[in-house]
C-alpha cells in the first residue's frame, strides 16, 4: 500500500484532526484516511464545477418546476432597488 507524507500542516488543522481521532478512537493515520475518502467518495462540489453547479440548477428547477429566468428578468432583477 503507497505511503504519503504530508508537509506544512497549519496547527490547528492537525489538532483538530488529532482530536477527531481520539473521539472515533482511530489512529491519525486511520482518521486522515477516513475524512480524504469521504471528500473523494461524493459528488463533486458544484461551487467550484460550472457544469455540476448548472445540472444542479436545472435538477433543482425540475424538483420545483420553476421556469428559467429570461434575460431580461434577469437584467431587472440585478438594476431592481438601484438608482
């Protein structure tokens, strides 16, 4: 099984993984493994994926059957209240 060294991890990063570790009665080690594959095992993070974030935006849409906004409402919405 390959090995991983972690350098320059902030102080708080560690203790709070350190103290995450003796709440699950886990080895740091076992603890780093558990929380890197939960970040890995689920979807991707649609705030930082522009093709997620628009599949989730029409998933949404879909679940509540709201309509798209059209260009202009669009434009109203961002001058609406502005002088």
């Amino acid at each position: 099984m390959p090995n991983i060294t972690l350098k320059g991890v902030p102080d708080g990063l560690y203790n709070e993984l350190k103290r995450r570790a003796a709440a699950a009665r886990r080895s740091l080690n076992g603890e780093a493994i558990v929380w890197l594959e939960r970040a890995l095992a689920g979807p991707p993070d649609p705030r930082v994926d522009p093709v997620a974030f628009t599949a989730h935006v029409r998933e949404t849409q879909a679940k509540y059957n709201i309509k798209p906004m059209t260009p202009e409402e669009i434009r109203d919405a961002i001058h609406e209240g502005r002088p």
